[in-house]
C-alpha cells in the first residue's frame, strides 16, 4: 500500500482516497504519512474525525457568539489550505445539505485549486459517496457529483484495503 501512496503523490496527484471496511488500516496509514510529514518539516498538518469535526463546525456556525462564527471562518480557511489535511471517516458523519454546501464541498475546492495533498478515509466508494450527498434531489446529485469529481481528479487511482478487519 506504501508503495502506491508514494507514486500517487510523485506523480503530482494530490489526494489519496483510502477504501475499506472499519480495522482494515485507513487511519493507521494515514497516521504514518502524517507522521513522516511532520518529521520531514513539510507544514502543518489537520486531521479530522469527520463524524466529530464537521458537527463541531456546525455548532461553531450556529452559535450566537460572534467569536465563534469568526472561528468556524478561520477553521475553514486553515483546513482549505494546510499543506496536509487528512479526512478520516468521510460519509459516516451526520449528513445534511448543509455540511456538504457548506464544508465538504468548500474545502475540497480550495483544496484542489491550491495544490495541496489530501488524505481521504471512507468506508464507502466514491460512487456511494456521491448518492449519500445527493439526498435524492436533482440539485443535490449535480453538487454530490462535483464532490466526486474534484476527488476522481486528483487521485490515480483508489487504495482498497478490502473488507476484512486486520488488528494491527
């Protein structure tokens, strides 16, 4: 799996879409390029739980303190542009039309606009993904296939880790 990360990445494909089951090692490899990004000094670095940070953020937005509003804004911004952002559990979190204008989508844009490496964990394939933010409306599948589009685009190819839980 190494070995094809390491390709994708030298041949200037910015996002890695890691594919598999819970337990397989998504995370676990995602912790290892995180890792040695930071030991090589490349940047700072955000890796997200997507079922706990997007609600995080949408608390920050809703809130009626001023303050908080003005950090969900730098929130986005930082995670829009940190030369790594890893988004661990993509479709398991809560889903809403919302989180996907309002989130995903932004930051998957400005992250592809600005050439910097993303590291996408899901139990589900880009396909699935794509119905999941649909929400069965016209307007949601074309904003949904975006979605997929802007990661089809940047990755080579998908790392499958298969179906079967490996316990380290």
């Amino acid at each position: 799996q190494l070995s094809l990360v390491k390709a994708q990445l030298k041949n200037k494909r910015k996002m890695l879409y890691f594919l598999g089951a819970s337990r397989t090692g998504k995370t676990y490899l995602s912790i290892a390029i995180v890792n040695n990004f930071i030991k090589n000094s490349e940047g700072k670095v955000a890796f997200l739980n997507t079922t706990m940070r997007f609600q995080e953020l949408i608390d920050l937005l809703f809130s009626k303190n001023v303050n908080d509003k003005n950090e969900f804004n730098n929130l986005l911004k930082e995670y829009s542009t940190c030369p790594l952002l890893v988004l661990d559990g993509l479709g398991n979190e809560r889903k809403s039309e919302f989180i996907r204008d309002s989130i995903l989508l932004p930051i998957l844009k400005n992250r592809n606009n600005n050439k910097v490496v993303t590291i996408i964990n899901s139990n589900y394939t880009l396909e699935e993904l794509a119905i999941l933010y649909s929400f069965n409306k016209e307007d949601g599948k074309i904003i949904a296939n975006t979605i997929k589009n802007i990661i089809n685009s940047q990755i080579e190819s998908i790392v499958d880790f298969g179906s079967t839980p490996n316990l380290y």
